[in-house]
C-alpha cells in the first residue's frame, strides 16, 4: 500500500466517528436506526482502517523501526505565527509509530464491539419506552440517536488523541473526551434515587467533569512550558535524542522533570489516580456502555497513554530529579492497593470494576514511575480487553436481572447489588463464562490470560530494579504484589456472589441471558482477553518464550524509544537505555502465588459456600471495624467534602456572598444611593425654599407693587394730566432748587 494512501486512512480513522456525530445530530436525530447503523459504519470504518494501518507497521522491520521509528506521517499548515513573511506554520497533523499502531489494533476494535453491544443494551426493537432521561427497563431506549451521537464522538475524541503528531493535537482530542464523559455519565440526567446520599447521574457528570478539569489546567500549563522550552509541540521532534539534549542544556534535566509532573497531573485526573480517583467510581450512573468505554477502551486508557507516549521526557526528568519516579511511582504503587482494598468490600457489581480499573491504572503508573516503559504500555493494551469485556458482562448482568425484576414487577430491589444475584452461571451460560475468562485474566491467572503476562512484567521490571539498589522498586514490587492478591481475591468473591449458589432474589431466579448483539461482542472480546498477552511472552520464558513470538511486543514498541534512550545514554542524561530484563523465577512465582492464591481465597470464603438469600458477607466479622471504612471507600468522598467542598460552600455562602457580596459590595452601594438619596433630598429642599419659595415671594411683591400701582390708572384723561402737570412742576422745582443752590441754603438751616 502506498505512503499517501496510509496517510489518507491514518486521518480518516479519528475522521468517520467524528463525522457520524454531525451527521446525527444535524440529520438524522429523529431516526433511531439510521443513527445507530451511521455510528456502526463509521467505527467499523475506523477498525478496519486502524487494523490496515496496524498490520502495515507490524509488517516493517524492527531494526529499522528503531531507527526511525515513525512509519507513517502527515501534516497541515494550522496557525502562522512568528514572521508571517517567513511562511512559519504551527502544524496539525498525524503519525503512526510502533506504540500507535498497536493502540490502533486494540482501541478501535473495542469501540467497535462498545457499539454492537449497545444496541442490544438500549433494548432496540422492543416497544419504544416513553420518559426520556431515566432508564427505560425492557423499553427501547428514546435518547437512542443522542447516545450513538455522544459516543461516536466520544470514539473520535479518543481516536485522534492516539494518532496525533502533537502535544496540542492530543490534548484536543483529550478534552472533546472530557466534555463526552459529563454528557453521558449524566445521560440519565433526569434519574433520582430515594437515598440523598446516593449520587444522581447529572451531578455525576458534573463531579467528573470539574475533577478531570482540575488536572487539565495543570496539564495545560505544562504544554505551555513543553512549548516554551523546545520550541515545538510536536512529539518526534522535541522528545528525540537532540531535541531533549537541547532542552536539557536550556532549561536542566531537573526542570524537565517539573515539566513531566505538570503533564502527569493531566494523568491523575483522567486516569483517575490519587487525590483525583474519587470521580471514576460515580461514572457507573451512566449507561454501561458508556462506563465500557470510559474504563477500557477510552479516557482513563488517555491518561495513561499520554504518559507512556511522553516517557523519554519523563525518563530524563526522573534521572535529573529523582523526586519526579517517587511521586509517580509512589501515586500509582498507592492507588493500585488503595482501590484494590474498597473493591473487596463493594457489592455493586460495577462499582468493584471501577475500583478495579483505578487499580489496575495504578499498575501502569507505577510502571512508568520506575522506568518499566514497555510493561507499562503492555498492560495498557491487555487490560483495555479484559476490561471492556468485564464491563460489558455486567451490563449482561444487569440487564438479565432487570428482565427479572419487570417478570416478577419488582422494581424496588437493586439489579445491580451482587447480594441480590446468585445462580445466574445457569440462566446466563455466555455472560458467564465470558465474565469468568475477563476476570481471570484480570486476576492474572498463569500462563493462559493477558493479565498475567503483562502484570508478571511489572512486577519482574520493580524486582528487577528493587534487587539492584533501588529500594523504591522494591516497595513498589511489594505493593503490587499484595494488590494483585487482593484483585484476584475480588474477582473471585465477585464471581462467586454473581453466579454461583442459588438465586437470592426473584430478579435472580428470572434472570435469562442477553441478547445475541450483547453476547458476540463478549465473545470476541474475551479471544483477546486471552491471546493479546502471548505477544509478549519473554523470550526466556521456559519452553513457551522461544516458541511463542520471543516478546515480539516488547522489542515491537520498544523501538518507538530505543533510539532516543540510546542517544539520551551517550549524552549522559540517562543512566542506561532500554533494557531487556533477564528471566528471574523469583517475580514469576511471585506473579504465581498471588493470583492462584487470591482466586483460591476468594473461592474458599464465597464460592465453597456460596451465600444464601439474608446472610451476612462473611467478611464483615473478620474485618470487624475495617470492613465499612472499606465499604465507605476509606472515605475520601467525606474527607473531600469535609476538607474542600464544605469550606467551598462556607466560603461562597458566607463570605462570598454574605461578607463580601451583602456586607461590602452591596453596603456600599447601598451607603452611595443612601448618600445620594440625602444630597437629593437636601437639593429638593433647597429647590423648594430657596429657588421655588423665593421666586413665589418676588413674584408677590411684584403683584402687590402692580395692584397699588393699578390705582393710578383710573382711565381719566383729566386725572393723568394733572398728575403729569404737578410731576412736570416738581421736576420744575428740584431743578432750579439745584441751579440756584436753594438746596445747600436748606441743608445749611437745617442741622
């Protein structure tokens, strides 16, 4: 295939799903089938076209890969800038190197299966339900069109955030998956529960939204410095060997590190890391096709992705600032055993998945905190599978139950609380086994599952490292250790509440398997929740390493950086390149115990004896006080109330509003208009008895002179002339008294 027709495909791919959400919600919202089949179209496209582009890659050789390891590229002139006379551009554009192409293998794929496996899920065909924004049970769907709407552009967002040449590109993409997340989390937004503690889907939405946005402004700021500093955005350029050199002399390797954290903080939000996991449980409100592709096939898998893609940046920060790998190494070690001590004690049946995908989340940024870049970038893969097919079976879950509540019209009892379930392996044999193979693959089940490969190379990289002086590995091999054990102990108290034992409920015992569009995908997803992890078998891995593939995976995306490091090594800013860890039985058995031993505990305690209808969960005793410090999810949700949303509300309520806005801003306007008001009353006052009244008294006085001199004028003619007569001789008189100074003789007689 030609290099323009694979730059043609590689910007289609993001291009067909973002395309479908226009055309819904410009054409054909009003349409339910034409909606759905667009979306089916346009990510099928993107699968097929992501799967040619892929296997194109997989195709080349790896030798050369390493040398330059972007295989496919293409750009347009965005945004002049600097000297428009020079034709400088900043560039939007395209590539694909070994890392792309295997998350153009796997995301598509698992978008794809999302979308078969919602129409089944929004129940199309059956009568259509009639009260939109809550869920209509065994009713079609009536937003129909505006969900395939959201999550084709959900689909897009995510798409273009993976084949993006640039930090800007990337983080458009990661923001249009920021705003989809609060719209379909939200979905329901007109749901509402009798419980005031149990969040509702619409502040759901918003609690995920202003969280993830938290970290995105942090995240922004180091794209600013990232630009700033090497004068580009662009991934190839600024992160090889020369590029991270240059920006090493400018600025120092520890300054570099600053700059990885304020990326990582981007990390934290939108994978759901502490401080900023408590978002991710709540995202269950929305549908659970949505919670699919939120854990598994997109935004959380962004997160991580963005990290794996920047580690030569973050590599160079932590060799110059040793701080930078414990805090994210240390960030993701504790939130891999924090989430994985609250799913031991939750029964909602996707809120123990979602406590598992933060775990599992943890794993890879631990991964990345010690330098395990492959291992990191491995499990990212593997568990987008058996995630997703995780999700969608307890979606299969609920949606038998709730065919058994209308049965039986129960509509009181939770479909979605695993006490509420028990013996569904016989009413729903697929869901079933499907749900067993993504959970022992999840708990790393040996050699069979992906998840025991990918989880078995982190913990070899961490004791590996940890056996070598670095004592923080070690730490963190031993945190991931008692995680896993207590994942497959999860996994398998789940199963066994789910579907073994008898039904508890009458939902339970009604219960019947999913239809065929939420069971193939299952299906096919669970193929993978197998086989993705044989890629990355170690070559000295006994019998099965050389047999297999020798750890094509590792040596296939190790050389999207094995050029860089290996330059970053020669100019003494890293300690050592990529590294291929030798075969060490210790981690194995490690990876071993945990996981046999987990599933075997989970079995003893509530598959041995599965529960029955009232009892009590046999850990409650055991645990004794700590069983609902874990049931309350160690109470972050309250701590965070207590120490930022309550001072928040405080703050607003009080000195914002009653301080700040009553109190000063309106008393101060209020002490104006009342200072106004007073001078207007002084003026009209004086208006009144100075201006009004005095002009009143000149005007009486004026019409009393008129009226006394109205007497004068009698009308007779004889009158006015003798008065003009005796006027005429005073006049007369005073003249010849002035000339003939009879005036001055007067004065002179009279003292």
């Amino acid at each position: 295939m030609t290099e323009q027709t694979l730059q043609l495909l590689t910007w289609l791919i993001p291009a067909f799903p973002l395309f479908s959400f226009f055309l819904i919600m410009l054409f054909t919202k009003h349409n339910k089938t034409l909606s759905w089949l667009l979306s089916w179209t346009a990510i099928i496209g993107s699968w097929v076209m992501g799967w040619i582009v892929a296997f194109d890659m997989f195709g080349r050789d790896i030798d050369s890969l390493a040398e330059h390891p972007v295989g496919i590229r293409s750009a347009v002139d965005w945004l002049p800038f600097g000297d428009y006379a020079k034709g400088l551009w900043l560039q939007m554009g395209v590539a694909v190197d070994p890392l792309t192409a295997v998350m153009l293998f796997a995301i598509p794929f698992i978008i794809a299966m999302i979308f078969i496996y919602s129409v089944g899920y929004h129940n199309y065909g059956q009568p259509p339900g009639q009260v939109r924004g809550v869920p209509n049970h065994g009713q079609e769907e009536p937003l129909l069109s505006r969900f395939f709407a959201f999550m084709s552009l959900f689909a897009g967002g995510m798409l273009t955030l993976v084949v993006a040449d640039n930090l800007l590109l990337l983080f458009v993409g990661w923001e249009i998956m920021g705003f989809c997340s609060y719209a379909l989390i939200g979905f329901w937004y007109a749901r509402n529960y009798d419980d005031p503690k149990k969040i509702t889907p619409r502040k759901a939405g918003v609690k995920a939204f202003i969280t993830t946005r938290i970290a995105d402004v942090v995240m922004l700021l180091g794209i600013v410095y990232f630009y700033s500093v090497f004068g580009t955005l662009n991934f190839s350029e600024a992160l090889s060997a020369h590029g991270l050199e240059a920006a090493a002399t400018a600025v120092g390797p520890a300054m570099l590190g600053v700059m990885a954290l304020l990326l990582f903080t981007g990390t934290v939000g939108k994978s759901a890391q502490w401080p900023l996991h408590v978002w991710l449980p709540d995202a269950m409100e929305g549908p659970t096709p949505v919670s699919a592709v939120i854990h598994a096939a997109a935004m959380v898998s962004a997160g991580v992705y963005m990290i794996v893609r920047i580690f030569p940046l973050i590599a160079v920060g932590m060799e110059g600032n040793p701080n930078v790998g414990l805090i994210i190494g240390g960030i993701g070690a504790f939130t891999a055993f924090m989430a994985a001590t609250i799913a031991v004690a939750q029964n909602d049946v996707k809120g123990v998945l979602a406590y598992s995908t933060i775990s599992q989340l943890g794993y890879m940024v631990a991964a990345i905190g010690i330098g395990a870049y492959v291992a990191a970038a491995f499990h990212l893969i593997t568990h987008a599978f058996f995630k997703a097919l995780l999700f969608l079976g307890s979606g299969s879950i609920i949606h038998g139950m709730e065919h058994g509540a209308g049965h039986v019209h129960d509509h009181h009892t939770d479909p979605q609380d695993m006490r509420n379930m028990g013996g569904l392996a016989k009413r729903m044999p697929k869901t079933f086994w499907t749900f067993v193979i993504g959970g022992f693959a999840l708990s790393g089940f040996p050699i069979l599952t992906a998840g025991f490969w990918s989880k078995d190379e982190i913990l070899a990289d961490a004791y590996f490292q940890g056996t070598n002086g670095d004592a923080f590995a070690m730490v963190v091999f031993i945190t991931l250790a008692i995680a896993a054990l207590l994942t497959a102990f999860y996994t398998m108290r789940q199963i066994s509440l789910t579907f073994l034992g008898e039904p508890r409920t009458p939902l339970a015992e009604h219960a019947h398997e999913s239809n065929n569009y939420m069971t193939i995908p299952l299906i096919l997803l669970s193929i993978f929740a197998v086989g993705a992890g044989w890629a990355g078998i170690p070559e000295e891995f006994p019998i099965l390493g050389p047999l297999v593939n020798n750890n094509f995976f590792h040596h296939y995306v190790g050389a999207t950086i094995e050029h860089a490091l290996s330059g970053l090594e020669e100019a003494g800013l890293l300690a050592h390149g990529l590294e291929t860890l030798p075969f060490n039985w210790f981690p194995l058995m490690t990876s071993l115990v945990v996981a046999l031993g987990g599933l075997f505990l989970g079995w003893w305690v509530y598959g041995r004896n599965p529960l029955k209808s009232g009892e009590k969960d046999p850990l409650i005793r055991p645990l004794n006080v700590l069983y609902p410090f874990l049931q309350n999810k160690w109470y972050w949700d309250e701590l965070y109330q207590f120490l930022f949303i309550n001072p928040t509300i405080y703050f607003s309520e009080v000195i914002a509003y009653e301080v700040m806005d009553k109190g000063i801003i309106d008393g101060t306007l209020h002490l104006i208009a009342r200072s106004v008001y007073a001078f207007g009353d002084y003026v009209k006052t004086f208006e009144k008895r100075v201006i009004s009244d005095g002009v009143d008294w000149v005007k009486d006085q004026v019409l009393a002179m008129a009226k006394e001199f109205r007497q004068l004028q009698t009308g007779k003619i004889q009158e006015y002339t003798l008065v003009s007569m005796l006027i005429a001789v005073a006049l007369v008189v005073v003249v010849l008294a002035i000339n003939f100074g009879w005036l001055n003789q007067l004065f002179t007689i009279i003292p």
